[in-house]
C-alpha cells in the first residue's frame, strides 16, 4: 500500500486538532457559582444572575498517563530515555496504565449563548454554541515492554488497545434546571451535534507471539473517517496490487462549500447532561451529573479501511552485509501479502466521553465555602479518576476567587486557582486547574562535557486545563429570595 496516501487520510483531522484547541472543564469551575457557564458541568446549578449574554469563551485540557519525569528518569544529575541502560521499566510501569497509555487533547470555543430566569423565579433556561475538537489515542503498553524485553521466546504481545480518534463538531446546548422544592433542584442540557470531520480507528485484534520457531501475527480492524476527500474507488490487496491502491484527492471546494457541509445535517448527534442538587441545611449541600450521554452518526464523505489476517514469520534471508533495512523491508513485504486490507465506505458511530460528577459543599460564612468533588470520566478502555478539594471566596459582590488542590489518581497533586471579576455588568474569569507547582532543569547530553541545558521544565505535569471567558450580566445579584452576599437578605444570623 501507499503510506503517502494513506498519511493523506490522516491528515486533515491531525491539523484540525493542532490549529483547533478544546477542552474539559476545570472542575474548580463546578463551585464557582457567580459564573452562569458553572451550570454547563452540572445543569442542576442555576446561575445566580437573572439573566446573562455569553461573550466569546476558550476552554482547553490536555492530559496523558505519563509526566516528563516518567519517559525522561532522573539518576543524580543525569536524565535518562527509554532506549538507555539506566532507565527503570518497572517504575514507569506504575505510571502508565495496564493495558494502554492514554495521551488526549481537547479543546473549545464558545461563540454566543444567554440565559435567563423564568417569571416565578423556579425554571432556569439557557442556551449556547460552541465548536468542539477532540482528539484520543492510546498506545499499548506492551510497546514499552518490547523497548525493554526484546523479543524473547514464548511471549505474547496484545497491541489491541492501540488507538486513534479524532473529531471536531459543532455543539448547540439548550438546558432547562427546576427548583422543586427548598432542598432539590435538577436540571437537564440536551445537546443537539452537527458532525464536521471524524477519523477512528477499531482495532479487534492485533497480537504477537513469538518463539525460537516462529512468530505468530494475528490481525483485524477497520479504520473510519468522515472527511471531505473524494469517495475511493473500490481495492482489495487480494486482488489488486499495491501500484493500484485509488490515490487520494481532496474535493474541489470553496468556503461556502465548506460551510455548508460543516453545517450539514448528515452527521447527525446528540447528547445529554443530568444533574441534581440537594440542599441539606443552610450550610451543606450535595450535587452530581452525568454528562456527555452520546454519540454522532457519521454518514457523509465516507472513506476507511478493513484489514484482517494471520502471518506465521519464520525468518528471512538476509546478507548480514547489507544494510539493516533491507530486512525490515523484507519483514513488512511478508506482512503486507499476508493480510488483507480493502477500501470500504461504511457508516459509523463515535461516541463522547461521559463523565460524572459527585461533590459536596460546606459553607463555612456568607463569604466562604469548602467544596469536594470527584470526577470519573470514561473512554472505551480507559478511564480516569480526578479529585479536586476547594475554597471559594467571594468578599465583595464584584469579585470571587477560589484556590483548590487536585489529585489524579496514577498521577500528581497540582493547586488550581481562578478568580471572577465583575465590572457592573461586564463579567470577566479565568480559571485553571492544573498550576505546576515543581520544575526542573534537563541536561540532554550531545557528547561534549557541557552538554544542552533546558530550564523550567514542569517534570511532574500530565494535565494542563484553563477556560477563560466574557460575559454580560442582568440582575447580578440575583433575584429576591435569592440574594447576593451584600444584600443583607440573608438567613445567616
């Protein structure tokens, strides 16, 4: 097969994810409740202005199983790679996960929304529009096993894990949140999806054995994308040859036809955020949310992959004279003949990454509040486990601010911090989660008795979160039984 035109198929969706950057929200933002956006990590949180306008908003998260510290070891004063002696296998074993090393990628902006405050003061209702990009991969762990086992007799490798997806579609939220009674609210966004470029690889099997024999390769899988190149003409590598794989061709458009197929019904989606808020006494409250319940259906440019098949390797001939290429070339030949691989234009369905929330606040003060919150979030293989402990501050009706600290699970503590910033009725925040708190210098060494030096590394970081945003408020302080700290209407004695 062609790699250079098969790279084609990856392309468009790898610079869509470099040029366009998303996010997940910090989960500092979950008790920053003088924000409206708060609402958009639990529905059930119903903003405390009466109404509001969403200016433009950037959120973006990056994250992955492994921190410098880990692919990077340090001994004394030297730093040591994967492909060195002094590298520990069995300490970055611990790092990543059993199975799979997730690296992800996401990011968001918000264009336009409002939001307002039903007449009897019980209904909340908003609505907003924002662009997605997200990107996911997965690598095997038992790659690393190889850079540190070789290939020795007997052993089995499972690289089925090993995945790639990427995505970006245009998201339309229209949530709805209900006081009940004096303790419980719930709320509820749907979120109608427009699908705009997809690619997504399903890996069924793809495992190695090997022995002093043979080696044994065990493949099957479909690759999928949604992306605006002509349709490719019908190939199997059981019938055709490689000089014959159909080239690939981006399609002949301009902007407006770019427009009208990012804004094109044919990949239709939909989610779904729950929550629920109960309100114990005056000073304690428990919340949770189960948000991006769903999927998109890709049915437009339609282009992937099939491939499936069994190799038995039971060596080359090869001149140990000639350059050791000539025998990876040999190896892959072999390989490429013995599965099959064919063109194929099915529909396909990617799902969004649900993820729940749990948490509980303490108010210790009119001015002051104590949250704890626990966030799992879920992709096909994987999963991730985050805890955030929070003070939220607000002294003055025109200023909030919060400080909190963050845990992963298999990973680090990080402090998070954001602040609120309110200009009569002009809104301003910026928060993160993930602040390095440790950095490090890495002295790469080039082979002369210097050697490069690069400061201010944060050697411990494996996630990086902000959002920040603008927007216009009507009724700041809230409504009449619901007061805002310098109202003087409060229950507090």
């Amino acid at each position: 097969m062609k790699l250079k035109s098969i790279s084609y198929l990856f392309f468009p969706v790898l610079l869509g994810i470099a040029v366009n950057t998303q996010a997940q929200d910090p989960m500092l933002f979950y008790y920053m409740e003088t924000i409206p956006q708060s609402n958009r990590v639990n529905p059930a949180l119903q903003p405390r202005a009466n109404a509001f306008l969403m200016g433009p908003a950037i959120r973006f998260n990056l994250n992955s199983d492994f921190a410098v510290k880990d692919i990077l070891q340090k001994n004394g004063n030297q730093w040591y790679s994967p492909i060195e002696k002094g590298f520990d296998f069995d300490k970055f074993r611990k790092a990543v996960g059993k199975k799979s090393t997730m690296l992800n990628a996401s990011a968001e902006v918000d264009f336009w929304g409002f939001g307002f405050r039903t007449a009897k003061g019980k209904g909340y209702f908003t609505f907003e529009l924002s662009e997605h990009v997200v990107a996911q991969t997965a690598l095997p762990t038992d790659f690393f096993n190889i850079v540190n086992e070789g290939f020795p007799d007997g052993a089995t490798y499972d690289f089925s894990p090993m995945r790639m997806k990427g995505m970006s579609y245009l998201q339309i939220l229209i949530g709805y949140s209900r006081v009940i009674n004096d303790k419980l609210t719930i709320g509820v966004n749907l979120k109608p999806i427009l699908g705009q470029v997809a690619f997504t690889t399903d890996i069924k099997k793809f495992t190695l054995n090997t022995s002093v024999k043979e080696w044994n390769v065990d493949v099957e899988g479909d690759v999928y994308s949604s992306i605006p190149i002509e349709p490719l003409s019908e190939y199997s590598s059981k019938n055709n040859s490689d000089e014959d794989f159909p080239e690939i061709k981006k399609q002949n458009l301009d902007a407006g036809d770019y427009v009208k197929k990012y804004l094109s019904l044919k990949n239709p989606g939909i989610a779904i955020d729950l929550g629920a808020n109960y309100k114990i006494n005056e000073r304690w409250e428990v919340s949770a949310a189960l948000n991006n319940l769903g999927f998109i259906h890709w049915g437009q440019d339609l282009n992937g992959l099939t491939f499936n098949g069994n190799y038995v390797f039971n060596g080359i001939n090869h001149d140990v004279t000639d350059d050791d290429t000539d025998a990876i070339e040999a190896l892959g030949d072999s390989l490429k003949n013995a599965i099959d691989y064919r063109t194929h234009h099915k529909k396909f369905n990617t799902t969004l990454a649900p993820v729940l929330y749990v948490g509980g606040t303490y108010r210790i003060t009119e001015a002051i509040s104590v949250g704890l919150l626990s966030r799992s979030t879920f992709w096909k293989k994987g999963y991730r486990q985050s805890f955030n402990l929070s003070m939220n501050l607000q002294p003055y009706s025109f200023v909030a601010f919060t400080i909190g600290v963050n845990q992963q699970i298999k990973g680090n503590t990080y402090l998070g911090a954001g602040f609120c910033l309110n200009a009569g009725p002009f809104q301003f925040y910026l928060v993160s989660d993930y602040i390095p708190i440790r950095y490090s210098t890495i002295r790469i060494d080039n082979g002369n008795e210097m050697g490069n030096e690069i400061p201010f590394i944060p050697e411990r970081q494996k996630e990086v979160v902000i959002r920040t945003g603008f927007n216009i408020l009507f009724g700041q302080h809230g409504y009449q039984n619901r007061p805002m700290l310098d109202k003087g209407r409060s229950s507090w004695n």
